[in-house]
C-alpha cells in the first residue's frame, strides 16, 4: 500500500476490517515517515481528549427531552423504549454538537499538527502530487468528482510560486485539496477546503524548523506550510487575496 493519512487515521479509530489493518500495520512498519505520523495522530488524540471541555446541555434542552418522554405515555413498552432511545439519540447529538462548538478555539493546535504531518508525508512519498502540472486549467479540473467542493487555483509563476500540481489530502474530518508550489528551493503545501461558520482570522505557527499559516478568503480556508520564511507564506496569502 502507499503513504495515506486516510488509512492512518482510519486505523487509529479501528474503522478497518482484519486485512485492511494488517495491511496498514505491515506498511507502518517499514515507512519512518507514517510511523512517525501515526505516533503524531495517537499524540493528538490523546491531547484532544484530555483538554477538550464538556457542557451539560442547557436546562431548556433537557425539559425538551423530559416532555417528549412524558408525551410517549403508551402501554406498549416497544414503544416507550424508542422514543426514550430517539430523544437519547437527539440529547448526545445536540451535546456533541454543542461541545464542537465550544471547542473550536482550542483545535488550531491539533490542525496545525496535522496539517504539518501531511506536509512532511508528502515529502517523504514516491510521488509529491497525484496530478503533476504547472497548468492550473490541468489541475482544478482533476479534482472534479474527488471532492465536494470546487478549490481555486491560481497560476503564481509570474509572482515566484511556480504551480506543482495537486492532490488530495485528509484533514479535519474531511478531504481537502492539497496544492503544491514551490519558491525557490522550497516546497509549499497550501491545503484548502470550505471555511465553517463565522470561521475568521489569521494564525501563524512554527514546529520543528516549519512555518505554517492559516486564513480564510471568502468561502475557503486555506493552511499554507513550508520551510520557507514566515514572510514568503504571508506573500502566498496576499497573491491568493487579489
């Protein structure tokens, strides 16, 4: 099998059947680099459960739930159990949405890992892109049926950001488009995909000699990562506003 942080993290959640995770266990093995992601993605698991907070649902919320299991007031106990498991049902769904709510601050770091796992499993494969051109009418069309949603493109050469190609990648919860350019002797991975909402702002990071930068324009996210200086990823983010 090759490099996929999609079979990483489906792994670690024990989403695979018997073969496909001894497949996976078996590549892990004999790859540094995904046994170093996967050491990451076990690190940022356990963070993410230790740091991340838990609300009791409003008092509104659960008087909701109570009426809705007077109302089931019927001799047939089939019945009674249903809708006590459908309004359980509705309770965890309602306080796990709540909880990623409140969470969302606090998942940058976690992302940023993340985004910096993919960069450095990148450079590690056979291959840095699945559709390698220059040509950004050769790369936003590839991604057609691939993702649910349609990533910008941009040709930068004329600014010093030669286009690579593209991929698809893992993150967040989701697929994301990978875009690959280089400055100079750099490789830069912009990952992108559609921002949530009242997502905003700006982050920077620094890990292991690497600089990230995260914001939205418009619709999209974009995470941009590289070993180039901070200032170059901030020109890449001015070149994607215009």
């Amino acid at each position: 099998m090759n490099c996929s942080q999609n079979l990483l993290e489906a792994w670690l959640d024990g989403e695979l059947d018997a073969p496909e995770r001894a497949a996976v266990e078996r590549h892990v093995e004999g790859c540094p680099a995904c046994a170093a992601a996967l050491a990451r993605l076990r690190d940022q698991k356990a963070r993410i459960k230790a740091d991340a907070p838990y609300y009791r649902a409003p008092a509104d919320l659960r008087q909701s739930i109570r009426g809705v299991l007077r109302r089931a007031d019927t001799p047939v106990r089939e019945i009674r159990w249903r809708a006590l498991a459908m309004a359980a049902s509705l309770l965890l769904a309602l306080s796990a949405g709540w909880n990623v709510l409140q969470l969302r601050p606090r998942e940058a770091p976690a992302l940023a890992a993340g985004v910096l796992d993919d960069h450095l499993r990148s450079l590690a494969a056979a291959s840095l892109v699945d559709v390698p051109s220059s040509d950004r009418h050769t790369v936003k069309p590839w991604f057609a049926g691939k993702l649910d949603f349609s990533p910008e493109v941009k040709d930068l050469a004329a600014d010093g950001f030669p286009l690579v190609g593209g991929r698809v990648d893992y993150l967040a919860g989701r697929r994301v488009a990978a875009l690959v350019y280089r400055r100079r002797q750099h490789v830069v991975n912009l990952f992108t995909w559609p921002a949530a909402p009242g997502e905003g702002g700006e982050r920077k990071a620094e890990r292991d000699g690497y600089n990230l930068l995260h914001w939205t324009n418009g619709s999209m996210t974009y995470w941009a990562v590289s070993d180039a200086v901070a200032e170059e990823l901030q020109k890449l983010r001015e070149l994607y506003a215009k």
